[in-house]
C-alpha cells in the first residue's frame, strides 16, 4: 500500500513538473486540471469549456492557471506569441442573438470588477476605459453597442483596456485565391477557429478567423501595429471571458493551444469534443421523421401541389383584409417597392439601425425618390396595432418632419417607405465627415427646424405624439440642409392631457431623460430632454457621453457645459465653428444654456416646446436666474418632489409687450 502510494506521489510530482515547465517556456494546451473558472464558467474532462449558460445577466471566466512570462528581455520588450482556438457560439433564443466572449490577458486570473451584457466580463461602467487596467483583448461580438461605437452585430475587434476598440472589422475571412471577404456569422452554432499572433520585432498584432474546415487564411482579417510592451507586464494571465444580457447566448471553447516565441501548434479538429445537441430541434427531427414515415406519397404530392398553387395565387394578388381598408391608400405593393430598390440589393442601402435597414429606390410610375425601411416590428405587438399607429403617423403633414408615405405587409413583414433625404442624417455631418462641416448659420437652422418639428408634434396635432428616440442619427437633410425629425419606430400616441401608456424604457443611451429610466413612463418632457442633448451635441460637435474623455469633467457632455458656464461658456464650442466667419457668439451662448435648461434633471423645470420655440426666434428671454436653476440640478434631490412648485425657482422675463409666463409648465402627458 505505501508502495502504491509513492508511485501515484511521484506521477503527480512528473506531471506538475511537466505543466510548470511548460508554462515558464510558455507553451501549452488545453487540459482541465491547468484551468482556473470563476463566475458560470465551467470545464469538463472531455475537454470542453463552457463558459455561460442560460443565466441572465451573468459572466464566466477561464484562465490558464499559471501566469506566462510575456517580457524576458533586458528593455521590457513583449515577447512574440501566438495562439489559436476553437470556439461556438449558440443562441438560446430563436432569431435574438445575445453577447460574444473575448480572449483575454490580464494581469490576473480573474476579472473581478467585471460586468455582464455588453461589457462580455471584461469591465464595467466605470473601469472601462482606464489606463490602469492593463488589459489587451480580442472580442467577437453578437451586439451592436452605440456607446462603443460597435460597427455592426458581428464584429471582431482588438480592444486595450477599453471596449472602444483600437482596430475592428465584420467577422469574416479572405480567400486564398483572389482575395474575397467570405462573411462569417459568429453565432452560427458551428464552431469556428482564431488565431491570435504578435510580431515583437514588427510590433503587429494579426487577428485571423476561419471554418475549422478551411486552412488558415493568409491574410490576417485584422492586423493592429502597435507597441505592447507598455499595457503588459512581465507575468501575465491568459484566458476568456464572455457575457450573458437579456438576450443569452451560450459561449464553448472546444480546443486551445498557446506558445511563446513560435508558432502556436495547430489544433486536430477530429478530436474536438462534440457541442451539446439542442434537445428541441432533436425533438422537432423525430416528430417530422415520424410523420414522413406515416404519410403516403400520394398526399404529400396532393399537398405539394395544392401549396404550390397557393403561393403563385397570392404572389400574383395580394389582399387587403378588411381591417385594412381604411389604410389602403398608404399600402404600396411589394413588387413595386421590389422593383424601385433593385431587389433590396446592397448598393442600394442607405444604412441600418436597431429597427432595420434602409434602401434607396425610385418608383417607376412616378420617377420619384423614396427610401424604404424594412422594419422588425415589436413581437409582442399584433401587426394590426402596429400597421394602424404607422398610418395614424402618415397622417403628419409638416415641413420638419419626414413624411411617411406609406407601408408594404407581406409575409409577416413591414416595409415602411419615406420621402428619400439626399444629404442623409445628421450625425454623418457631426462625426463621420469633417471635411464636410457645417457652420453655425446651418446648425443654428437645423436646430430651430427640429424645434418646430417637435412642438408639432407635441402641441399642434390632433393626438400628442412622443418621439422617444431625438438623435442626430433620426435627423435627416434635404437637399437645402433643412432639418426634417425622422424615425417614427419607437413613437407613441395619446390623447391631449392623458399619460401614455407605456411601460418599456426606449431611446438610445445618453439622451434618455432620469424620470424615464426610472419609471418607464415617457412624456413631452422626457423628448424636451433629449432636445436639449442634441442642442448641445450639435453645438459642441462631441457625443453625450465620451466613456475615455481627457478629463472625468468631460466625459458627460452637459456636466462640461455647466462647468465652464461661470468660466467662459464658449469654451466647449464646436472649434470647427469657431472658425466660421458667421459665428455668433450671444446665438451660441443662447443655444448652450437653452441645452441645459430642457436637459435639466427635473422634469417640472425644463421648458415646454413651444416656450422653447419662442426663446430660439428671440420673442421670449431666458430666466435671468437660469444659471441657478440649472446648477440647482447638482443637488436634484432637494428639488424632486417639490411638483409644480419648482416653476418659482425662475422669473420669467418680457420681450416687447409679449409676457412669457410658462418656461417650467410640465407638458409630460
């Protein structure tokens, strides 16, 4: 017995000599007991890591146990590596794709002031960004982030302690041959393999994805030039990490291998472990062989051809049903819309948000210029209800406003056609084209047109109509620069002195007012919020939030704008408009302090539309004690709950024989 004993002491012994030789030369593979999980993460004796599950809001982790040493050389230099991997990553919820996972190296095993959702486990709110994280990470995103300025919903990117990343691009891969990009769906329940390899003489990061059944690609999909050495130090920890939301993902790494120096040795794909089997399509599998089984051929070809005439019926006629008839004129065919967009081809797109893509097209039977909006409409809201809201909408006659001309239904989906905007939308002008810029004669312009859309919408119609989603991304230009309020996706109707019933948070991060994120409700006053985001965002040509500002004063947009006010206040101008001959000083400083006055934190203080159009034309005067009013937003606490109350912290102020009596009056309904 104490033979047996000493043997199985020193087996160990060989082994753990093994593994520690093998991570001080920094080389290795995957092999259970070498790993170290924390949050959901597990790992299994057939050699696959499962890194979350069907948890909400929930983070796994794996590391590599021991720490790999990265810098060996006298001047601090990173050490070349390489590693690949193969990864899977299955959605639990048919058609919604969650989260991704990122490879990771961090100066410890573990992550523990991670997040989850769209952090993938890596930050959170408040860390990321930060210079002191010394985290170097490739992601593979199933989510498009705005506040990260993610390109799309399928991304690969390189990110440094920040989840903005240095470098992205699609997920994909080129072609041998001639060089084709072949577009990889990363959530596409098959496993797919990355190699991950820095150049320490070229500092080069290389990034490369493939189908585990093709060789290694020989371009690179990303390739980042760029020093390491100064956000690793000389002992690393290396792993992945991943995230769940509301949408859940599951994330499996079924093979890994790292070295240092080198190569990483490839992975032999026909002794990768198997992905669990979704229980519900072996259920579907059985159930239709059963049937097949059961049913004779003469009825399957019975039905075949009976389905088959159907569908050439109803393709040759579409049919109105009878609650639709009272929209009939704003229906469109979809052949017509088909043909006006060249098949919904990729040349014709216009771009694409969280409700759909947009498509260029012009209608044959009148030459004229549309764009078409192929919407996915909320699930839980009958197509009836929807496609009757969207021609209440169509109904909008303003100069300010996109106008909706009209819908298509087929086939469960809506197509919404507008009149084409052929400068396109506003942040294009603000972010996206400097050499385009505009100046402060068209900002000032385009700011007074969204005003007079939006207090169309909110006092001058039959039914209040609430926007909830004012952005530079919703504000189109025509061919002039006049400023037309577009997007109606996420608008809600009521009736004049009644709340929406509403109970869902809408809008976009950065323009969603406090009393909103709180209770759910959306009125007036919380688009009256965001209108005086965007006055600020188009005055100083800088996003809401800057997540890495050169300063935290800086980093939420109207904080800055308060901050300097005392100071000089056109401090935070636009410099692109500072330079313009038209600049005006007294309309800026309006502007600016009109912004902080509607973004103002309680609701009952911010100014109604129509109070703010007059204040944009010159007939009515800002508060002689505005400055107080809007610092008072420092101490909200001490305000909420004072209700109308509030509305005595101003004077208003006369221009001519015109009295201004309701600045503070809260139209949230």
């Amino acid at each position: 017995m104490k033979f047996f004993v000493l043997v199985l002491l020193l087996v160990l012994q060989f082994f753990s000599n093994k593994a520690l030789s093998q991570s001080e030369e920094g080389e290795f593979g995957f092999n259970g007991y070498l790993y170290d999980n924390s949050g959901i993460a597990i790992t299994n004796s057939k050699g696959l890591m499962k890194l979350t599950n069907s948890s909400e809001f929930s983070y796994g982790h794996v590391f590599y146990n021991s720490p790999v040493r990265f810098k060996n050389s006298p001047n601090g230099t990173v050490s070349s590596f390489s590693t690949t991997f193969v990864f899977a990553i299955v959605s639990n919820v048919n058609a919604l794709d969650g989260h991704g996972l990122a490879f990771v190296i961090s100066p410890t095993k573990g992550l523990p002031y991670s997040s989850s959702s769209q952090y993938l486990g890596l930050f959170n709110l408040t860390n990321n960004g930060d210079p002191s994280n010394h985290i170097v990470a490739v992601e593979f995103d199933t989510f498009q982030n705005q506040e990260f300025d993610d390109m799309d919903n399928n991304h690969v990117g390189i990110d440094i302690n920040s989840l903005s990343s240095e470098k992205a691009s699609t997920a994909g891969y080129y072609e041998d041959d001639d060089g084709t990009f072949k577009n990889i769906r990363l959530i596409n329940q098959k496993p797919i393999q990355a190699w991950i390899e820095y150049d320490s003489s070229r500092r080069q990061l290389n990034v490369t994805i493939h189908p585990i059944h093709l060789p290694k690609p020989k371009i690179p999909l990303l390739s980042l030039t760029k020093d390491l050495s100064p956000y690793l130090f000389d002992s690393m920890y290396v792993g992945f990490t991943s995230a769940t939301g509301r949408l859940r993902s599951s994330h499996y790494i079924l093979g890994w291998t790292f070295k240092l120096n080198g190569t990483a040795s490839n992975i032999d794909i026909s002794r990768l472990p198997k992905l669990p089997r979704d229980s519900r399509s072996t259920s579907v599998k059985k159930i239709l062989a059963i049937s097949l089984s059961l049913t004779s051929l003469a009825i399957l070809v019975f039905l075949t051809i009976s389905y088959m005439l159907f569908l050439k019926r109803k393709k040759l006629m579409e049919v109105l049903e009878d609650w639709e008839v009272q929209f009939g004129p704003h229906r469109f065919a979809y052949k017509d819309l088909y043909i006006a967009t060249k098949g919904f081809r990729n040349s014709e797109l216009l771009g694409k948000g969280g409700f759909g893509k947009v498509y260029k097209g012009t209608l044959s039977t009148s030459n004229m210029d549309i764009a078409v909006k192929k919407v996915s409409h909320d699930s839980r809201q009958g197509m009836r209800e929807f496609v009757a809201e969207i021609a209440t909408i169509g109904r909008l006659r303003h100069p300010n406003l996109v106008r909706l001309l009209g819908y298509c239904r087929r086939k469960g989906e809506l197509y919404l056609v507008y009149d084409c905007m052929p400068k396109g939308s506003l942040d294009k002008f603000l972010y996206h084209q400097p050499e385009q810029s505009l100046d402060w004669s068209q900002r000032f312009k385009i700011i007074k047109d969204v005003a007079s859309g939006l207090c169309y919408l909110h006092h001058q119609w039959v039914q209040v109509i609430i926007h909830r989603d004012i952005k530079p991304a919703n504000v189109l230009l025509d061919d002039s620069m006049n400023g037309k309020l577009g997007d109606f996706g996420l608008a809600k109707l009521c009736e004049h002195g009644f709340d929406p019933q509403t109970s869902n948070v809408a809008g976009t991060f950065g323009y969603i007012s406090p009393e909103l994120s709180r209770t759910g409700k959306a009125s007036t006053s919380s688009d009256v919020f965001a209108f005086g985001i965007l006055m600020l965002e188009i005055t100083c040509g800088r996003r809401p939030v800057l997540p890495r500002a050169s300063s935290p004063s800086e980093m939420v947009l109207t904080d800055w704008v308060l901050d300097c006010w005392e100071d000089d206040i056109l401090q935070v101008v636009d410099e692109r408009v500072k330079q313009d001959d038209k600049y005006l000083e007294e309309q800026v400083a309006l502007v600016l302090k009109l912004g902080l006055f509607c973004s103002h934190p309680v609701a009952a203080v911010r100014p109604s539309m129509s109070s703010v159009i007059q204040f944009l034309d010159g007939v009515a005067q800002l508060p002689n004690n505005l400055f107080d009013i809007v610092k008072a937003r420092e101490n909200v606490g001490a305000i909420e709950g004072f209700g109308e109350a509030a509305e005595s912290l101003a004077e208003p102020c006369s221009v001519a024989t015109l009295t201004f009596t309701e600045p503070f009056v809260s139209h949230g309904r």
